[in-house]
C-alpha cells in the first residue's frame, strides 16, 4: 500500500495551496496589476492625445490649405484683371498720342498750306506792284515824246528787257 501513499490527496495541504494561490493573486493584483493597468490607460491616453492632436492638425492644414488655395485663385483672378487693366490703359493711351499726333500733324499742314497761300498772294501781289509800276513807267515815257510805230515798238521792246532784266 505504499502506492496508495503516494497517490493519496491530502486536504489541508491543498487548501493550504489554495490560500496561498489566493494571497498571491491578491498581492500580484494589488502591487503588480494595478500599476500596469494605470501605466497602460496612461499611454493608452497619450496615444489618444496625440491622435487628437494629429487629426486637428490635419484638420487645420487642410484648412490652410483651402485657404491658400482660395488666396492664390484670387490672386491669378486679380493678376488677370491687372494685366487686362494694364493692357487697356496701354492701348488707350497709345490712340490717344496717336490722335495727338494726327492733331499736330494736321496744325503743321495746315500752317504749311497757309504760309504757302501768303507767300503766293504775296508774289501776286509783287507781280501786280510790278506791273503797276512799269504801267506806270511805260505812261510816263508815252507821254514823254509822241508815239509813232517804231517808238511803240522801241518801247514794247525796252518794256521787255526791263521786266526780263528785273526778274533776274
């Protein structure tokens, strides 16, 4: 029988390991369980935070970002409008010293044409003082002395060379 020995259950020996069992799993929970799970819900916390921070600065930089993008829409939209502007602008002001241009051009012409009218009246005027004047020399020498053909002709013929002589 020592086989039976051997085999044999003895009670107070295993609620002895049961009690044992039990103060160590209350020792373990106390001293061991407990700060692990506060230290895990503290990281666990921290990782939650840092997600929170993580999605609201992604939230902000899609935020810049829609914001940029609108800034810079309306920057291209106002550097057209500018460009446009300029362009008019340019395009208005070269007409207008085009058609200032056209003025002066058309005062000097007509200035030119006017100076040309009183140099040609005058000219006239000249040749009319001319044949004045030789009408009249020509009347004084008729009177001077009786006219036949050949004194009429002697005188056409002086009359000529004077004028030709005067326009030399």
């Amino acid at each position: 029988m020592q086989s039976l020995d051997i085999i044999s259950v003895n009670l107070w020996q295993i609620l002895i390991s049961l009690v044992n069992l039990l103060l160590l799993f209350l020792i373990l929970k106390k001293f061991l369980f407990k700060p692990v799970k506060k230290v895990l819900e503290q990281r666990q916390a921290e990782l939650d935070a840092q997600y929170a921070s993580a999605d609201r600065a992604e939230a902000l930089a899609d935020e810049h970002r829609k914001e940029w993008e609108e800034k810079l829409s309306t920057a291209n939209a106002q550097a057209d409008a500018i460009l446009q502007s300029a362009t008019e602008n340019a395009k208005y002001r070269g007409d207008k010293l085009i058609a200032e241009a056209q003025d002066r051009a058309d005062g000097i012409i007509r200035a030119a044409e006017t100076e040309a009218q009183l140099e040609r009246k005058k000219a006239t005027d000249g040749i009319k003082r001319e044949i004045v004047e030789v009408s009249g020399a020509l009347t004084e020498k008729m009177l001077e002395r009786e006219i036949n053909t050949e004194d009429h002709r002697a005188l056409i013929d002086s009359f000529i060379e004077e004028i030709g002589d005067g326009n030399e």
